[in-house]
C-alpha cells in the first residue's frame, strides 16, 4: 500500500510533535510567538520540517528536517516548497551546512557575505567567531517574490 503523505502548515497546538522530532536535530524547541512550522505527515506520522521564525530584521529558515526512516523522498524540498508558498514573500535568511548549499541553491537562494545577513540572525551563529565555513555553514538569502 502506497504510504498517504500531507504537507501543510502546523498548528500551534502541534508544535510538540515537531520538537520531538527535533530531539534527533539538535533539540530545538518551538516559539509560536516568532514562528511557522511545515511539516510532511506520512501516514499520519511527522515526517519532516521546515520552521520559519520572524526576528526583528527579518525571516529566517532552520530546522529544515527529516527523520532518518523517511529521507530520500524529497519530503526536505516539500517542506521547505510549502514554508516558501506562505512565507517567500519576503526575503529569507539560512546558515547552509557547506554540502546543502546546491540543494538550497536549487530552491533559489544564492550565498552571501557574513556581514549581509541582518544582525539577529547572524548572531545565531556568532559563535563562528566571523568564520562560517570553519563552522561548516555558509550564509545565503533568497529573495521575496
């Protein structure tokens, strides 16, 4: 039987399911003052996310996730396809690991300097000490459209 597979927007009140499924992501909890959660359901079962999350100068796009028994079935693109659809509007900030920077480059976001990301969001990642592919990550913007 062909698994049934639902990509949508998560309601506040679903937002657990995406923090248990980041406790194999770096346990990141949610915020539904600042953020947007998408996610594909795979027979029911969280499957993948995409989260969006407003800071004062601007969006941003992480935890973009898919548990292990579900990759390999573009279940990243659908998410993060759905997150683009409600939030690309505007621009939209990432910190790409180095080896997701084509994939991200296929869903039209381009790299930019370090200092061209708004400072909220590069603060996230000031820990890098001004050297983000020594932190295996590259700042990218997408566009709004």
């Amino acid at each position: 039987m062909t698994p049934t597979t639902t990509v949508r927007e998560l309601t506040p009140a679903e937002f657990p399911l995406a923090e248990q499924a980041w406790t194999h992501y770096r346990n990141q909890k949610a915020d539904p003052k600042t953020e947007r959660i998408f996610g594909a359901f795979v027979d029911g079962n969280l499957a993948a996310t995409a989260r969006c999350t407003r800071h004062p100068d601007g969006l941003e796009m992480d935890c973009v996730f898919t548990l292990d028994e579900y990759r390999g079935q573009g279940l990243a693109r659908k998410v993060v396809d759905a997150l683009l659809a409600a939030c690309g509007k505007e621009k939209i900030y990432i910190h790409s690991t180095l080896v997701l920077r084509q994939f991200y480059g296929s869903l039209g976001w381009r790299p930019i300097g370090e200092k061209e990301m708004p400072q909220t969001i590069r603060d996230r990642f000031i820990f890098c000490f001004g050297e983000m592919e020594g932190c295996n990550a590259v700042p990218m913007v997408r566009e709004g459209r």
